[in-house]
C-alpha cells in the first residue's frame, strides 16, 4: 500500500529528521503535505527526487491525509488536533499537549505498542525525549524485578530547545571566548536548570513529564520518580544519570543479560580504560545507549547506570516513525 502523509512543523529540527527517516523507509508515499510556520511557505523541500511545496497550516488540505505528523509546538496541537479527532486518518503528536489525557495512547513501540491495538483512538503521543530515553534503558528492568523508585538527573542537549537554543548555545559560546570573564553569556561554557515553568512543588514542567508520563507508559502508578533537569552545552544528544532501585532481589549478572536483549538498547562501557557512552558518541545514532552500569553500594537493591541517546531522533523523530511503522506492521490501517 501506498500513504498519503502531512507533516506540521516540516522545517524544524525534529520534522526535518523526520523527513530524512521517510526517505531512507521502504515505505510508500502517494503524497506528502509539508506544513510550516509562515516565514517558509512558499519554500520548497526535495523529497524522493520530487520538490515539495510547503504550506500554511489549513484543515482543508488534510481531505485525503492517512497519516499527520504534528512535530511543533503544544498550542497547535491543541488548536488544530481536536478538530480532526473524528477524522479517518491517524494523528501522530509529538507536542506535550494530549500526553496525559487517559484516553489518548503514549506510546514507545519497543514497550508498549500493544496499547495501539487495544485502545482505537485515531491520536497517538509521543512522550517526551528524556521520558523515552530513561524508559529504554529500564523498562525490561522493570518487567523483571519490578521498579520502586527512581531518582533521575538529566544533561539535557541545545536541540531539545530548538533551533533557536542551540543558535543561542554557539552564539554565548563565541562571546564567552571573547570575553571570559562576562556573565550575560548564559550557555557558553555553562550549564543551567531546565528553562520550562516551576510548578507550586517547585519542579519544573520537563522534570514532572517523566514523572507522569513514565507512570502511564509503564502502567504503574506507584513507581516513585523524582528528577532534576539541567540544559548543558551540548548540542544533540541527552544524558541521564538513573538510580533505579527494585522490590526484588537481583544480580549485576542478570541486569546485564536483560539489557542485551533489550531491543535498541546498546551497552557501551569500558571499565578497564575508564571510557563510557558520551553524548558525542550518541549523536546521529538510532540506539539507546547504556554505560557504567554498577552496583549501588549504599542501598542492596538499587543500581547507578548512565544512558545517552539522540533527542532528536529515538527521543522525538524516531520513535514518531517508529508509531507509524507499528501502525502499518499490525494492519492497523
């Protein structure tokens, strides 16, 4: 078969990469709408050798669209998206908007997919990247030796901000080198406590999402979850640092043969040269990478590991194509 597909958001970060993903698939394209912010309408986008107009976003050109990318911003999702719910096509968010609404999927593939056949919505999320990136790495973890608590902190990449944050991020930088001693440059050689709004407990917007979205994916709403996110001077790929403590006994042995039949889970670690996963080495991969998995010599039950993956493509554009390739898969469509 053969799929007509719209992507909102086309000329950003993260539908640019969707964009790359659809053109490396096998899969068919009858027509693909490219929608964008009005300073790139009318600019042109070569997709399979064949130059793509892109538009201003109008419920009029979804008529014949089976699936929809929306890779902007929440208040578009949220504007737009309610108005196609009784639509025949399939709406795939990557916006925060619909994420904890309990009848609209959040869904990773490599764990929950199985939700897309029970639950018939035509609107599926996409969790947030650091959500996505964490429950890679431990999810199978938890099928095994059930998880209690986690306690999270995440460096999180320029990208996850945009465009516009990681301009910022070379910008402070090449005024820092110029002049080192100035402190208007707040992302040169810097990092800072994740920009998004502080609720009245005082933890940010991005640190509650994997709260609450990793409760709903896993289905388990008495995991104990607590994070601090950090913005630092990285580009492209997030880390986190997890502590994971279980409800049953466990070896270091068995965490290991699980996280090697974790499906794009890689572990990446050399103890003997002190040499473990970076961002660097993450970036522009497709895999969840795990490192410096140890033992937490203050409490039997728990392990330390150290997970670095692409934000922009398993934490946001990936895992989207990943939804739309399941979809297909199980003749959902």
């Amino acid at each position: 078969m053969s799929y007509n597909l719209a992507i909102v958001g086309s000329t950003g970060i993260v539908g640019k990469e969707l964009i790359n993903l659809l053109e490396d698939s096998n899969i068919k394209i009858k027509n693909l709408t490219l929608f964008a912010s009005e300073k790139s309408v009318g600019k042109k986008i070569i997709f399979r050798k064949k130059s793509h107009l892109i538009q201003s976003l109008n419920l009029q050109a979804f008529k014949d669209v089976d699936f929809v990318f929306f890779a902007a911003n929440s208040e578009i999702s949220k504007k737009y998206i309610p108005k196609l719910k009784n639509s025949k096509m399939y709406i795939i968010d990557l916006s925060s908007a619909f994420r904890e609404n309990k009848d609209i999927p959040l869904i990773i593939p490599e764990i929950n997919s199985q939700v897309l056949n029970t639950n018939k919505s035509n609107i599926i999320a996409s969790p947030n990247c650091t959500t996505t990136i964490m429950l890679m790495a431990i999810h199978n973890l938890h099928k095994t030796f059930k998880i209690k608590r986690i306690v999270a902190a995440t460096y999180q990449a320029a990208s996850g901000g945009g465009k516009k944050l990681m301009d910022k991020l070379l910008f402070d930088t090449k005024n820092q080198l110029r002049n080192p001693k100035s402190q208007d440059n707040l992302y040169g050689f810097n990092l800072f406590l994740h920009e998004s709004k502080l609720n009245e407990l005082k933890y940010s917007e991005e640190e509650m999402k994997m709260l609450l979205e990793a409760q709903k994916i896993l289905d388990d709403r008495n995991i104990k979850i607590t994070t601090t996110c950090v913005r630092v001077p990285v580009l492209r790929a997030h880390s986190i640092a997890l502590n994971v403590e279980f409800e049953k006994t466990f070896s270091i042995e068995l965490i290991y043969k699980i996280l090697k039949k974790s499906k794009n889970v890689k572990i990446l670690e050399d103890f003997k040269n002190n040499k473990f996963i970076t961002p660097q080495i993450a970036s522009f991969q497709k895999d969840v990478f795990v490192s410096r998995i140890r033992q937490d010599i203050s409490n039997p039950k728990a392990i330390d590991m150290w997970v670095c993956a692409d934000q922009v493509l398993k934490g946001a554009s990936l895992n989207a194509f990943q939804i739309f390739e399941t979809i297909i898969k199980e003749h959902l469509i």
